[in-house]
C-alpha cells in the first residue's frame, strides 16, 4: 500500500536514546512519519484523550508502547487503551527490553498487536525500526480514523 500522507504514529518511550534511535530509522524510513513523542505513561494518556498541552494531538495510526515506564506502566496504559472503544482500533506494538514470558503474555491477554523485544546492537535497533515500517506501514491495512 503506498501512502501518500504523513503517518501518525505515537512512541511512549522514557529513553531519550530509544527516542532518538527510532526518530533516526523513521526519517530513513520509506514511509513519512509524523512521530510523536510521551516520556510516559500518564502523557501518553493526555496524549491519546488531547487534554493539557496535547490538545490538538492527532490521533496516531500506530502506538509504539515501551512497558516499562515512569508514572503509568506500559501494561497500565495498554489495558487503558483497549478497554477504550474509540481508541481500542489502534494498533499498539510493545518495544521493550524484556523477553520475559510472563510480559509476553500479559501483553498479549491485553491485546497487544505485536511483542517485539529491543535489540542491544545499534544497527538491530534500526532494522527493527525498519521493519515494523515496513510490515504496519506497507504490508498492514491500518484501520481508518
């Protein structure tokens, strides 16, 4: 599928070098991305419901949720935005160090769209980045908004 708009995507990210490392991939991305950045869970909430200075937010196509955050955990969050039926559409992909089963799992039984666990290796960060563009940004049909 070729877009021909900026894609919205929010990334819930407290590490300014994770932040950085996708902002990075995305602008060599093939796809535009409108990256927009919380450093944590209760901003990636105002985010989503536009209160406070996200006020005119746009509604992200794609949520890159790390887990384990200040204020509001990933899960927390997570659980939030699909128990919420005008936000429950938007896919969330969880990025986060863990490979725990037990975070694999309770992301999964709160209705994550995908677990990806983050490389170590700079250059494994940026394909990841690269691929997750490339699999929800050209392959999947992201629902409309």
């Amino acid at each position: 599928m070729q877009y021909y708009k900026k894609i919205d995507v929010l990334l819930v990210e407290d590490n300014p070098g994770d932040v950085r490392l996708t902002q990075e991939a995305l602008r060599e991305g093939k796809v535009a991305v409108n990256l927009n950045v919380a450093r944590d869970g209760i901003e990636a909430v105002d985010f989503l419901y536009r209160r406070g200075k996200f006020e005119d937010a746009p509604r992200p196509e794609l949520i890159l949720l790390d887990l384990n955050l200040p204020r509001r955990n990933g899960r927390e969050v997570l659980s939030q935005i699909k128990a919420d039926p005008d936000l429950r559409s938007i896919p969330i992909v969880v990025m986060t160090t863990s490979s725990a089963d037990q975070d694999v799992e309770t992301a999964y039984s709160l209705n994550a769209n995908c677990f990806i666990t983050k490389p170590l290796e700079l250059e494994d960060y940026m394909n990841m980045i690269h691929s997750i563009e490339d699999f929800w940004f050209t392959q999947a049909t992201l629902p409309p908004h």
